[in-house]
C-alpha cells in the first residue's frame, strides 16, 4: 500500500465532474492516493487539476481505458482498490454524428476497466474484500418524462423531505432507480449499455460495484460547448445563442460540487449491487435558463440585465431531443443524507463570475 490507507483510481478526472472529485478526495484524504487516468481528449484538461498536481498523494496518468494492458499495468502497479469511473464521451449531438466513438468509449472502455480490475483482483489473496468498482451514469439512460404542468398554472413546485425546502418542477412523474431502461440518443443508449456491464460483472463474477445516474452538471471547468459555458462564452462576446425547438425542453440541474459531495458519500457508505439516482430538485426550461444566463452574465459585465435578450435565436430541434429529465433523489436523501447545498441562484452566479474570469 506504500503507506496509503486506499489507492483510488479515478477515470477522466482531468474532466468536469472528474476533476472536482479528484479535487474533493485529494485534499479530503490525504491518506488516500488518488490517481487520476485521463486520455486528454478536447474535454480533458490538466488545468482542471493543477492545485493538487505536486500534492504526495496525487498521481497522474495519461492513458486511454480501453488499453486493456494499460489499464492492468496501472491497476497492479498502484494496488488499485477502488475505482470511480467517470471517463465517458458525453455530448449528445456528438453522438448523433458519431456514435462509433461513444460506443468504442461508453462501453467498451468500461468492459476494458472491468475485466482489468477483475483480473487484478481475483489473483489477490483477498480478492474482492475492500474492493469497490463505483460507475458514475447519467440521467438520459431512463428515457424522457412529460411536461404535466401547463404555462399559466400555479408556480411549480416540490418540496424535499428531509429539508422543507421547495423546488422547481414541471411535473409529478420523476425517474427512479427501479425505472426501465429506455434510452433514445447514441450517448444514452452507450451509456446504457455500459451500466448493464457494471451489474453483470457483479451478478456473474461477484464484483462489488455501485452505479449512479445523475442529472444535468454545472459549474467550473466543463468544457465549452455544453449549453451554460458556450452561452455565456457567447454572450459575453455578442454572438447568436442556438436555441433548439422553441426552448420547452426542461432540465434538472445540479451544481458539480454537490455532485462531486454524492460521489464520496456513495463511496464510501453506499451499499454495494445499489443504484443511486442523484439530482438537483431543480428543474428549468432551456429557455428560461439562457435568459438567466443573459442577466446575469449582462449584470457582471456592467451592462443592462436584458440587454442581450435579441442574441437567442431558435433553430432545427435536436434529433430525438427528449423533453424533460427530471430525478427523484428520495433513495439517497432517505438512506445517506446528502441533498443539494448549494441555491441554484448562487451556483449561476458563481459559474458565470468563473467563466467570465478564467476565459483562457
């Protein structure tokens, strides 16, 4: 163990919700070693890590999943025995014109990290005991909910249990982990695919794992070309902001650092074989959510909050674009205590003040 209590073996942690993580376990546990296995593709950057790259229980690793040999090299090398599995192609509209990469990702670079950590860890004497495979998924493998709730009706609205506090919600159905499966783009259908992987290596070979799905991340370090960092990009330099459809399409939104809060959680006190669903209690139209962005990038710039509302510009709507995404959390709240922190109010603001100041 070379005087480390764990060796955790975080994939994509030079990515967005990786890199808060890896943030997170790093200085949260400093008897932990961490290392982070990145590929560096455009969405990985070792920027995101910089302040605890010289840290002694920090370790990076440029490599790519789905190098099976690798992956056992660095697995045996660092006495890996916790992974959090993170590395994923995300973007749905790159999926839709190339869903090869997503599935070469998605699936087979999860299969590649599975079957290493199987071979390392049967050939220990103690095998699976200590052991956890943790796979973070997305929210997009459930399908697509209803909007129930029409324009005009009372303010909507959900309550969380275990803090009174009130929500927004555009209906009365939610997903939650006993939901079918019913993906409807190359992302979520990969994505998909690779937690059915994760459940098989633990009903056939006993391996201890978790699976997560969570909703829509923001915050620091994501990668410009999901919807708030390019919008605020683009508003900031007064270009055109694409709208699909007409904006009716709803989102849960969940702050990456509360996100980043679950994942150590579930790590450490989840139950393994479990699925945990992990949302924001936050739902919001894409429309209304880049008028939000108008304001508030508008008011920290100096200038008038509305002043850039003429820059939404609707077009062609996504291919198979679902129409709302919203996550029931009750399971997680009820058995591990975690629910959001962080105000949505507060999490825009602080987004766009670091976006705004960090343009490089």
């Amino acid at each position: 163990m070379n005087g480390f209590e764990r060796n955790i073996l975080v994939t994509g942690g030079a990515g967005f919700i990786g890199s808060h993580v890896v943030r997170l376990f790093v200085n949260k546990y400093p008897q932990y070693r961490i290392i982070n296995v990145d590929k560096l593709t455009y969405a990985g950057n070792p920027e995101n890590v910089s302040d605890v790259a010289g840290r002694p229980n920090y370790v990076f690793v440029k490599a790519d999943i789905c190098d099976f040999g690798t992956m056992m090299k660095v697995m045996s090398e660092y006495s890996v025995d916790g992974i959090i599995h993170l590395a994923a192609e995300s973007h749905v509209d790159r999926s839709i014109r190339d869903p090869f990469t997503f599935a070469v990702t998605n699936v087979m670079g999860t299969l590649s990290l599975l079957q290493a950590a199987k071979a390392c860890w049967e050939n220990r004497p103690e095998k699976y005991d200590g052991k956890l495979f943790y796979h973070i998924s997305t929210d997009e493998v459930y399908g697509a909910l209803e909007i129930t709730r029409p324009e005009g009706t009372e303010p909507p609205f959900r309550t969380t249990a275990s803090s009174g506090s009130r929500h927004l919600a555009y209906g009365d159905t939610f997903f939650r982990e006993t939901d079918k499966y019913c993906p409807h783009s190359p992302y979520s259908a990969s994505k998909a695919s690779g937690d059915h992987f994760v459940r098989a290596f633990h009903d056939t070979y006993g391996m201890p794992v978790i699976v997560t799905n969570c909703s829509n991340n923001y915050g620091p370090n994501q990668y410009p070309e999901k919807l708030i960092p390019l919008f605020i990009n683009n508003i900031r330099h007064r270009k055109p902001l694409p709208v699909y459809g007409k904006g009716e399409n709803v989102r849960d939104w969940l702050y990456v650092e509360d996100h980043a809060r679950a994942i150590d959680l579930i790590f450490h006190k989840g139950k393994v074989a479990e699925t945990y669903n992990i949302g924001g209690f936050n739902e919001w139209k894409n429309i209304d959510i880049v008028k939000v962005l108008i304001r508030t990038v508008d008011r920290q710039l100096g200038r008038k909050e509305d002043e850039d509302m003429d820059l939404i510009t609707f077009v062609e709507d996504r291919a198979g674009h679902d129409l709302r995404y919203a996550i029931d959390s009750t399971k997680l709240q009820k058995e591990l205590g975690w629910e959001p922190v962080l105000q949505f109010e507060e999490g825009i603001e602080r987004t766009v003040r670091w976006y705004l100041e960090n343009q490089d």
